[in-house]
C-alpha cells in the first residue's frame, strides 16, 4: 500500500485515494493510539471509582448523566479524591487523547509523554529513556503504563 498524504479532501478525493487514506489511517498510522485510548479509559474507571466512594448513590450520578471526562477529573479534585500530583496528567492525558479524536493528522510527541509522569524514580526514568530510543510507540506505552499504576494506587484495594 502506497504512503497516503496525511490529510485528504473528501470532496474532491477518488474513491481509491479515500480508500487507500482510510486504510492508512486505521491499519498503519498511530500504533500508540490503542494504548492511548486505552489508557485513558482506565484512568476514566479510577477516577469514577474514587468519585465513587464519595457518594451514597452512585448509579444515580453515572448511569443517567453524560459526564466528560474532564468533569470527572474536576469533580474528583473538589471532592478531594485526586491528589494534585495527579490532576495535571490526568489532565494531559486528556489532551493527548482528544488531540487524537479531533485531529487527523496528530503525531504523538515525547514532551506530550512526558506530561504524564508523576514521581518517577529512577528505574522507571532509565526504562522511559530506553524506550524513547525504540520510538514514540514504545515511549506511550511505558509513560502509559505507569501513569496506570499511580492511578490504581490510589485505589484503598490496591493500597490493602
């Protein structure tokens, strides 16, 4: 399959350039995608579980409302369920993630990743800079990786 630019006009486009661009951008392009979206529906569950516990009825806020992901991230901070550590990457994971969802031609940056450290020591420092070498691919997945872990710590089971 030939490289496709990375925007195209639709109106205008062949129905073989629209075609051959769709396949880029879903089989080829932005294999750190998944362990994006992925990761930001993780931390979204974190959040919603320490929100959670705050509230007598639950099911009552998050089954019958449509509540962005920001807004969760907001809540949870005035509650005080989510340290400030935690607030500013949450916050940049979701930037990444709608950088993703509304712009076509977005290329995930090492600055972007490194938005979302919180606390590292220095082993997981040295494995995020080998990783780098690797790609931006290898370098999301590891910066993701642990960013879920520091959520999940805030978990009370993970603390058990």
């Amino acid at each position: 399959m030939k490289k496709v630019a990375r925007t195209i006009d639709f109106k205008t486009a062949s129905h073989d350039d629209l075609d051959d661009y769709g396949m880029q951008m879903l089989i080829y392009d932005a294999p750190e995608l998944s362990v994006v979206l992925r990761g930001h529906l993780l931390i979204e569950q974190v959040i919603e579980a320490l929100i959670a516990q705050k509230m007598k009825y639950p099911d009552r806020f998050f089954n019958n409302q449509r509540i962005s992901f920001e807004m969760k991230v907001d809540l949870a901070s005035a509650l005080g369920v989510l340290p400030e550590t935690h607030l500013g990457a949450a916050k940049a994971m979701n930037n990444i993630r709608n950088s993703y969802a509304h712009r076509e031609d977005h290329s995930l940056s090492i600055d972007e990743l490194n938005s979302l450290k919180i606390r590292w020591d220095k082993k997981q420092k040295q494995a995020f800079d080998m990783a780098c070498t690797k790609g931006v691919d290898e370098a999301a997945r590891l910066a993701i990786i642990f960013l879920n872990w520091s959520f999940l710590k805030l978990l009370p089971q993970a603390n058990a």
